[in-house]
C-alpha cells in the first residue's frame, strides 16, 4: 500500500491506495512430447486475446530453429510471440535458445548451458510486468529431461504455476488422463486443467 494525497483539494487528508493484483501465468505441459502443450498454449493464447487480456507467452527452452537477427528460433518459439498481445523480441520469450538435438538436455549440453530455474524465473516477471498473464509453454512434455538432474516436471516445480496438463485424444485417453495427473500431483503440482 501506498499514501497518496487526496484527490480532493478540500481534503487534506492522506488516501490509501491498494497496487493492482500481480499479473497471473500458467505453465501447459503435457507428459510426453506428442502431447499437444504447443497447441492447447496457443489456443489459450487466442482465448485470453479474446477476452481483451494482455497476453505473453514464453518457453524455458527452445531446441532448432535456424540462427536470425535475434539469434536462434524455432518455428514454435516464433508462433508464440506472434500470438502474444505485445511484440517482445525472441530473446525475452526464451532464455535458452539452444541448437537442434535428439532431447532438449543433448541441446543444453551442446551449447554448454545449464538450464537455471531462476533465470526462467527472471524471464516470466518481466513478462509479468508487462501483460495481464503469461504462459509458459513446457519443453516436450513433463518427463522430459532437460539437464543432468532436472526434467520439465522439476522445473514446473521450482516455478510454482498452475499447471495445464494437455494430452492428446485417443483410445487410451483416460489412462493416459490419469497417469498424467498422478504424475503432476506426486511432483507437488498444481493441476488446474
């Protein structure tokens, strides 16, 4: 809170004043690669938009893309800033943008980084400070390694966000549902969808 003069030239009297809730964010992860989290991170991208929110959307890491004047870029990390309400350059939608490689952790080792929670931290409140709400848009789904020690699952973690599990339909759906859940709930994560 902070003390303001009133806005009342007769009222000589100090006001209160309440700062505007922090910005929210979400992470969508599905458990696997092919579970659809760049697809379901889009469409709630366009279903915010429609509801006149500010909107960005980021990812912790992204494996590919060809080098440009922002350095490298997958075609997903670009469909996720063009979809964003406010242009951000690449770099702020993506702290680690690594080379093309079987698994996001050979792509961090190539490179020579460490993927750090923190800095992932750094990226979603500036993004914060910005727009209404932010998505962060998983690494290939929640069990997929992404350093030594740290699969996308941890880092969701250390994030702390509502989680978005997206899966894709199929005849083994419910299981599929289900063990997901099971997955996210025994790594303390907040599954909201």
């Amino acid at each position: 809170m902070s003390l303001t003069s009133s806005s009342s030239s007769s009222d000589p009297r100090p006001r209160m004043t309440v700062p505007s809730p922090a910005p929210s964010a979400c992470f969508v992860s599905g458990l696997h690669p092919d579970d659809g989290e760049h697809l379901v991170s889009l469409a709630l991208i366009h279903a915010l938009r429609a509801q006149r929110l500010d909107v960005a959307a980021m990812t912790p890491l992204a494996p590919g893309g060809e080098l440009g004047r922002e350095g490298r870029a997958s075609p997903q990390l670009r469909r996720l800033a063009q979809a964003g309400t406010v242009t951000w350059p690449i770099s702020a939608l993506c702290p680690y943008r690594l080379p093309m490689a079987n698994t996001p952790a050979e792509a961090a080792r190539l490179a020579g980084v460490t993927v750090d929670p923190e800095v992932v931290m750094d990226t979603l409140q500036v993004l914060s400070t910005w727009t209404d709400i932010v998505i962060v848009q998983g690494a290939g789904g929640l069990a997929t390694p992404i350093g030594p020690d740290m699969t996308v699952q941890h880092l969701a973690a250390r994030l702390r966000l509502p989680l978005i599990l997206a899966l894709q339909p199929g005849p083994d759906g419910e299981t599929r549902a289900r063990d997901a859940a099971a997955h996210a709930l025994a790594a303390r994560l907040r599954v909201v969808a």
